[in-house]
C-alpha cells in the first residue's frame, strides 16, 4: 500500500522519524509522500524525502496559512513565497504540488483566511505547478463549488491527469466534476469513524463506494485523523493498512485488488515508480 499524504515534516515526529518511517516500510508500505503545508515544512518535506529511496515530498502553502507569509511563521518570514516554493519544487524528490485549495472551516485558533487570499494563493499555485509541469495535491474543506469553479476556469493549465483531491469531503456533485476532470480521490482514517463529520452531508464511506477503484488513493495525513481502532492515537504511515483494508471492504474487492490499483494509480498520477 501507499501513503500518499503525511506529515512526517511536522514536530510530532521530531524524536523518531526513522523509527516510524521503518515501521512503515517493514509493514509493506511501497512509498511515502510529506506534504507541505508552508515553506518551512515544504522545505523539510524535501529534506527528509532524500533519507529513503520510496519516500517523497509534495510541496506548496495550505490555504490556512496563506495569510501568513509575510509575518513571522514557523520561524521565518517568506515575504516572496512563491519564488522560494519554485526553488524548492525543482528538487528531484518533489513530485507535487499541495496542500492547495480552499478551506472555509471556521477554526478556533485561526478563523477563516480571507477568502480571496486563499483564492489569489490557490491560483499562483497553480500556475506554478503548470510551469513546472507538476500534478496537484488539492485541500478542500467546506469549499468545494468555489474550488470547482476555480479548476474549471484554470482548466487550461492543468495537466492531462491534474492531480488528485487529499481526504475528500464534500458532495455527490462535487465528486462527479472533480472525476469528470481528472482528478484522483484521496481517502483518509476518517473514512472509518462512524457518522457525518461536522458541516458534510454525504458520508465519506458513500463518496468511496461512488469512486472507481481506478482512481482511488491511500492517505493517512499522519499524525492526524488516525483510523479506528487506533484512534486517539498518533497516526502514523503503516496504518494506510488499516484504511486500504477498510476500502477494499467496502468496495467488495479483495485488499491485494485495491493495493495493486492504488499502486498503480500513484504512478500515473505522479511519474513515479514504486
């Protein structure tokens, strides 16, 4: 199986990253992805992509920090962001761009980022993975018709297989469009908690069961949203086991049927082999 989406970047992992990261492998896991979510963590991504042969970096600026490039964050100001991401997107470890988006969840310690910085964010960013011929690695939260309509005006930019939406929420129309376009769907340890999570009207397992096992992938966003019955825990990259053995049941396939299409479907999305 593949983690295509972690935060091995971030400090929860300061004090034992290669232990986790061994774990992962030792488990089976074919290749891990860090995503960054700032210029620090993107950078760091890239670092520790270069520690391990299947291990690799996406990297971009969140829409929830996209307002803070220019004041003191994670330790740096980055006041020409774009031009410092560019740099570190022409690393050979890099095979993405992300998290992008829009994020309209109200978050206690940050609200929302105004809107428009985010949009103005989402489409340098875009433009920046066109110029560098990179697929997206798209966030989405309580966004998803503006994130549409951003896509579809940009469309002319995007790759021929675009990228791929990480821990996919949102509605059965939303779903149609972004599959329409090309885009893969990524799913997380979220997919097995049970109910609705908080503003979404369609159940995450629903949305797996409406995607073609074809263009389905494999996230854990570690050290979040750890899947059942680990949760409460800290996630971590080995336990993408757990949520492929969950979607494969789901999908009324065997798990060696759905490793193998996700698999594959990493490498046509990010012209990697594993």
């Amino acid at each position: 199986m593949i983690d295509v989406h972690c935060h091995l970047n971030l400090h929860a992992f300061d004090e034992d990253f290669d232990e986790v990261a061994k774990r992962a492998f030792e488990s089976g896991i074919k290749a891990i992805v860090n995503t960054g979510t700032s210029i620090p963590s993107s950078r760091r991504a890239v670092e520790l992509a270069h520690k391990y042969e299947n291990m690799y970096a996406i990297v971009g600026v969140h829409p929830h920090h996209a307002d803070k490039t220019d004041i003191e964050f994670e330790g740096e100001i980055s006041e020409d962001w774009l031009a410092e991401l560019e740099e570190i997107a022409k690393d050979p470890k890099v095979i993405g761009i992300g998290e992008i988006g829009l994020d309209y969840y109200l978050y206690k310690s940050n609200g929302v980022v105004d809107k428009n910085v985010q949009r103005e964010a989402f489409i340098s960013q875009i433009k920046l993975a066109h110029k560098l011929g990179l697929p997206l690695q798209i966030h989405n939260r309580h966004a998803g018709e503006d994130l549409v309509s951003v896509l579809k005006e940009y469309k002319h930019l995007l790759k021929e297989i675009p990228g791929m939406f990480h821990c996919f929420a949102a509605t059965k129309e939303v779903l149609k469009d972004v599959l329409d376009m090309g885009f893969y769907i990524g799913f997380d340890g979220n997919i097995t908690y049970k109910g609705l999570a908080p503003g979404e009207t369609v159940s995450l397992s629903e949305l797996a069961i409406l995607t073609p096992v074809d263009r389905i992938l494999t996230e854990t966003d570690s050290p979040f949203l750890t899947p059942v019955p680990l949760r409460g825990e800290r996630n971590e990259p080995k336990n993408v086991i757990i949520i492929g053995e969950f979607i494969a049941q789901l999908k009324n396939i065997s798990y060696s049927t759905l490793e193998q299409a996700v698999i594959s479907n990493f490498e046509t999305v990010f012209g990697v082999k594993v």
